[in-house]
C-alpha cells in the first residue's frame, strides 16, 4: 500500500520499526514481503513500530506506533501526525510543492478579486496593483533565500517556470557576490 506524489518521483509507504529501531528485514516466509503488518510476530520479529519511506531512499526521523488491528490509525492517512503526514512533509521539502493552505489562499484571492471586478472594479484594480507592487518584493527576498540555501539558478528557474538564464539574469543582482557561483 503506497502513496504517489502528484510529481510522479515519489512513491511513499509505510516501513515497520524493531524493538532495536531497525527497519524490519523482508519476511522470508511470505515470499520476501515487506508490509509493516507482516511483522506482527507470527512468522517474524514483531514490529513495535511504524515510519515513513520513500523510494527515493528517504526515511522518517519518527518511529510511530502500530496499533494492530487499524492500518488506517497506524499509517496515519487524513492525520496531521503519523507515516504519511511525515512522508508529505518529506516531498513538500523536496519538491517545493505549494502546501495546500497556501494555495486556497490564493485560489480565495483570485476569486475575491474576480468577484470585486464585477461589483466593484476600481476596487479590484488597486487590490491587483497592491499584489504586482508585493510580488518582485516576495519573488527577490524568495530567491536570496534560495541561493543562501544553496538552490541552483536551475532549480530556481524551474520554481518560477522560466529557464535557469531567465531567472539569473532576472535575480543574479539581488544575491550577494559571494552566492554567484554557478
């Protein structure tokens, strides 16, 4: 039972955890599986707990507990902890998805504006002015903060849609000399 991201490069699950917080080894005896509820001591180590993975190789730092008889409770779907809260927040870090508050927030902003444009445009038009007055504001702090994390002008291009020469042209002056490496 796994989980996909909406990018298609990673593929979730949930690995089980020994009393000495290993991984579970794959169970020999029912043909090398390595579902977490295969390691309920019948014919193996009893899993006395439960993380995140992913097939990128990443694994989570927090060792959840099983509780048998609820797969649901134990991998945590719908949950704000568990595997796959903790395996989210992994592809959201990776990946840079857009987390799902922000992105209502803008879909309400958008609509709200839409809206105000029928009912009241020039209301409408100084609330778009204030969003184009914010966004080279947002878009160069983000970027600096970027580079200081060592994300590459490709990735950042790649972030805003444009080509890794578009977004150094557009950005490389507002990063400190020192970051300019690439």
């Amino acid at each position: 039972m796994g989980w996909v991201d909406e990018t298609g490069r990673h593929e979730g699950t949930v690995v089980a955890v020994l009393s000495d917080g290993q991984e579970a080894p794959p169970v020999e005896a029912l043909g090398g599986s390595t579902a977490w509820w295969d390691s309920d001591g019948a014919v193996s180590e009893r899993a006395v707990g439960v993380r995140g993975a992913c097939d990128c190789g990443w694994r989570g730092a927090t060792t959840h507990p099983v509780i048998w008889g609820d797969p649901e409770a134990t991998e945590g779907h719908g949950a704000k902890t568990g595997p796959f809260a903790d395996w989210e927040y992994h592809v959201l870090t990776v990946e840079g998805v857009i987390p799902r508050d922000v992105e209502q927030m803008l879909t309400a902003l958008e609509d709200r504006i839409a809206e105000l444009s029928r009912t009241r445009p020039l209301t409408a038009l100084r609330a778009v002015a204030r969003v184009q007055t914010l966004e080279p504001v947002l878009a160069v702090d983000t970027v600096r903060t970027a580079r200081a994390a060592m994300v590459s002008w490709e990735g950042i291009g790649a972030a805003l849609g444009c080509t890794r020469q578009s977004a150094h042209e557009r950005f490389a002056r507002h990063t400190p000399p020192a970051q300019e490496g690439e």
